[in-house]
C-alpha cells in the first residue's frame, strides 16, 4: 500500500527525534520522582519529630496534673464551692503544670458554685481586650454544657472560638472544670523557620471537626471530609501524622514546587533540553508540513483535477513566502494546464474538421446514388417503393447531417443503421442479411455519433460478393466497465496490404490516390473521446470476411455526472 509523503515524514520523524527526546524525558522523570519520594520522606520525618514532640510535652502536663488532683483533692471536691483566694492559689499551681511544657496559651478554672471564672496566660502575648473575649467565650461555652449537660472530653482536642485556634484539655471535679488552651496559632508559628509550616496548606482534625491552617490563621474547613482532603490533590505530595493515643491528626499538602527544589539543576537542564526538543521537533514539522508538504499537496491536487479533464483548473493565491522552487513550479504547473487546454481545444476542433470531412464524403455520394435509385424505380413506376425509399433517405440524412459533437445512445445509433441497412436492401435486394444482438442494458449506453454505421457501411460497400448473399452481424454487449462492440460479415475481405495500413491507424489510398478516410477517421474520433481508454482491432481474411472489435468504456448519461462532450472541447 502506498503512503502518503505526509505519512512518510511523519514517520521519519517519529522514527528518529521523538524516540531520543521522550527517553530522556522518561529517564530525567524518574530521577526527579526518586528525588521528589526522598523530599517527601524528609518532610514526613519533620511532621513526626515535631508532632511527636508535642504529644510528649502533652503527655507530661497529664503527669503533672495528677500530682496537682492530689494536693487539692479536698478543694477541688467541696460541695460548697471554693475560696476565690483559694481558689487564684489553685490557680497558680495549675499554670505551673501548663507552663512546664513551654507552651503558650491558657490554663484555666471555673467555679461551678460561684460561676467564676479565673484565666491564667503567657505573659506578653495577648491584650487586655483579647483576654476579655477569651473568658466571655470560654464562659459561654461552659455554661452551654451546664445546660445540656454535655461531659467534658476527656481527650485532647481542637477548639475553634472567634478569639484563637486551641488544642484544648479538659477536666470536670465536683465544684470546678479546669482545663488548658494551647494556642496552636502560636505553636505553629514556633515552627516558622520550617519550609514545611510556612508555605504549605496544614489540615488538622479532632473528634468530627476539621481545620486548616495557613498564612499564620487557623480556619474551621467543612468543604469535604477528611480523606477527600488527600485524596484530591493530584499534582501535589502528603505527609500526615496520627496521634496513637488521641483523637487527633494533622496532614499537610505540600505544593509540587517543595520537591523540585532538591533536584540537581543538571537534571532540570536535561529534562528541559529534552522538552525544547520535542516541541521543537513538532514545530519543525508544522514548518515542513507548511512549507513543503502543503506546496506538494497543492500540486498534487491540480495533478488529480486535471486528470479528471478539469483542464480550467489553476493554483492560484499562493502564499508570498512561498519558496522560489514552489513559485516556479506553480507556475510551470499552469502553463502546462493552459496548454493541455489548447491542445484539447485543437483537438475538438479537428474533431469536428474530420468529422465534417466524413460526412462531405459520404453524403454527396449517398446522395448521387439515391437519385440514380429513385430514377430507376420511377422509370418501372414503383411508387410505393420511392415513397418508401424517399422517408428512408430523409431519416438518414436528418441523422447524418445532424451537427453535434455530442454522444449518442446506442438505441438511436442502431436506428441510423437499421435505416441506413434498409436503404441497402432497396438497392441490392437479396445481396445481404443483417443481425443485431444487444443487451437490455446497452441500449442507453452513449457512443460517438456514426460510429458503428461507418463499419456497417464499410461491409455494404467492400464486403458484397455478385451472386451471393453475405451475412452482416452487430453484436453489442457490457463487461463490467466496458462496452463491447462487433461488427462481423462474410464478404470478400480486405487485401493485406490494406489491411496492415489500417492496423497501423494510417489512411489508406488507393491506385487512382484516392484517400480512403472511413476506419481512420472512427479510430481518430475514439482517441478524441476516450484517450487511451478505448481500443479497435480488425481481423480479416480473403473470402472469409471481416471482423471488427471495438472496446470503449461503458457510460450512461444518468451514470455520467459530467458534459457528455469530447475531451477538452
């Protein structure tokens, strides 16, 4: 099967650039995901020191808080309520449990009987005002569970209030809650330093609630769950923590970019070189296809038009920055158009010139040989006969003088021949039989006009044996895309010499140099119509008659989508 010349530089150049270049992109792809799993394992260390830190420090201030149940069981367990100045000495100790971890925030007790409530905080990082909202908050929620009588938690877990973002412990006695409040906004900004805290999304969970911290805010996140959180992001890493003993977790995103930044810069010029390749290798082939295939496409699409004899077809507005070569071929292209149509033109002129030829000299003959008929069939006074021979000889000429250039069914044909046969057998009765065989189908199929009468007329004229009746046959047939054609008698048959001149598609003359046009002119009028499409062949043997072949291709005016014309006329 043969391809295309897009076809085949396509394949060239996916068969030499494309392969190289993509090797080098898969390889330096590797590299930079081996490196990406090491950053990321990195990361993953840093989340679980750091968490893991903060899960020891938490679990001290647990240790420590047991210690403080035991020196004030007695307060902590009075119906009666608490002593304030007792109760700000409580207060104290308790901090001392909280401060121990070294971290910032609040550790606080209520008063259930006096509804009081006593803040302790890091000194130095919160205003006047902020403390005050703080308590408000802290009161409020307090007395929503006192209310609905919802326990305390007994875990560790995250607190979203308008006033700051806890990590929040708390305990119920008798008389008091006591709790504690790790600003985790200021724990995180303790990790700043970090690449990991600092310019990546962290997502922190407890219980059923969910958070997300970034640009040193911590924000309640209720746009999905918690694994959706993860699983979402395509074109990033996650490193995640997992408390053991509490209900808490933190992930974070880490952005494509945190990984890029340990690769070796030789590793991103290679796979960027073999990146540039590749678009360079399209665009090379863009600029090919645009300057050379395109230009080769186009000559080769007026090739295919003039082949279907669209001899009007021209390239035309072509781009300016077409090569001088593709200028000069263009060019060259349309001369030769405009001269296949001159020829064809020239062509279908001397078409015409020889076919008028024909009919000047074969009508005045016709002519002078009816008259000397009608003479001799008035002077034994056959007028039926004459009247009969009168309408034959005008439907033969109205036929034969008819001007067209056109085809013509075969029906209509084989009535001219039928007419003309019958014309014959007035003038040299019992000299001739005649048969014709057509197929249905071949009755509308198209031929050039005189076609099959001038072998017809041949072997009325040369064929006829004194004394003898010779037998004339049409047979006229469809194989496939040809149309099949014989005209057959048992005459006295064509003298070699003759017969070799008219193979050779010459016109013959004879002794007194008359030339002798009939078959000639039949041969020519097949080249014009068909080129190299149709072919004659003539047999012959002396006394044993005449054959003739003609093979053209089978058209119908339905089936023909064209002018039914010679070629180039």
């Amino acid at each position: 099967m043969k391809k295309s010349i897009t076809a085949k530089l396509g394949g060239m150049l996916l068969s030499t650039f494309l392969p190289l270049n993509l090797l080098a992109i898969i390889l330096c792809s590797i590299i930079i995901h081996q490196t990406s799993e090491q950053v990321q394992e990195a990361y993953q260390r840093e989340l679980d020191t750091a968490m893991n830190g903060l899960v020891s420090d938490l679990e001290n201030i647990e240790e420590r808080f047991s210690g403080f149940l035991l020196r004030y069981m007695t307060e902590l367990t009075l119906e009666e309520g608490g002593n304030p100045f007792t109760t700000l000495e409580m207060l104290e100790d308790f901090y001392e449990v909280w401060e121990s971890g070294g971290r910032q925030g609040q550790a606080w007790l209520y008063d259930k009987e006096g509804k009081r409530l006593y803040l302790k905080y890091t000194a130095g990082s919160y205003e006047v005002a902020q403390i005050e909202k703080l308590k408000a908050a802290l009161e409020e929620r307090i007395s929503g569970q006192e209310e609905t009588g919802e326990e305390a938690a007994d875990n560790w877990e995250f607190v979203f209030i308008p006033e700051g973002r806890f990590l929040s412990r708390q305990y119920e006695c008798t008389n008091y809650y006591a709790g504690f409040l790790l600003d985790m906004e200021k724990y995180l900004d303790t990790l700043g330093t970090s690449d990991l805290w600092r310019r990546n999304q962290v997502y922190a969970r407890s219980g059923g609630n969910i958070y997300s911290f970034q640009s040193g805010r911590i924000k309640n996140y209720t746009a999905s769950g918690w694994e959706e959180i993860f699983s979402k992001w395509y074109l990033a890493r996650n490193v995640r923590w997992k408390a053991a003993d509490m209900d808490l977790e933190l992930g974070i995103r880490v952005v494509d970019k945190e990984f890029r930044i340990g690769i070796p810069p030789l590793y991103w010029g290679l796979f960027g070189v073999a990146c540039a390749s590749v678009l360079l290798t399209v665009g090379m082939w863009a600029g090919l296809k645009r300057r050379v295939v395109h230009a080769l496409e186009t000559v080769n699409r007026g090739m295919r038009e003039l082949e279907q004899e669209h001899l009007d077809y021209r390239i035309a507005g072509w781009d300016k920055r077409e090569t001088e070569e593709f200028v000069f071929l263009y060019n060259s292209f349309n001369r030769m158009a405009q001269e296949i149509g001159l020829s064809r033109e020239k062509d279908a002129k001397m078409y015409q010139v020889q076919l008028d030829n024909l009919r000047l000299q074969v009508n005045p003959h016709m002519l002078l040989n009816s008259f000397n008929m009608i003479y001799s069939l008035a002077q034994s006074r056959n007028f039926q006969c004459i009247q009969e021979y009168s309408l034959l000889l005008v439907e033969y000429f109205r036929y034969a003088l008819k001007e067209t250039d056109r085809f013509v069914t075969v029906e209509k044909e084989m009535e001219f021949v039928e007419n003309y046969v019958n014309i014959q057998k007035i003038r040299f009765p019992g000299a001739f039989t005649s048969v014709h065989r057509i197929q249905p189908d071949c009755a509308e199929a198209l031929v050039p006009p005189l076609l099959i009468e001038n072998f017809v007329e041949n072997a009325m004229k040369y064929a006829l044996v004194s004394g003898s009746t010779i037998e004339v046959l049409i047979n006229i047939r469809q194989e496939e895309k040809h149309l099949l054609i014989s005209v057959c008698d048992t005459g006295r048959g064509i003298k070699p010499e003759i017969l070799d001149c008219l193979k050779r598609g010459e016109v013959y003359r004879d002794k007194m140099g008359k030339e002798h046009i009939g078959v000639w002119n039949c041969r020519r009028r097949m080249e014009v119509f068909y080129g190299d499409a149709a072919s004659m062949k003539i047999t012959s043997s002396l006394g044993q008659g005449t054959q003739v072949w003609l093979d053209v291709p089978y058209m119908t005016e339905a089936g023909e989508n064209r002018e039914l014309v010679p070629k180039g006329s």
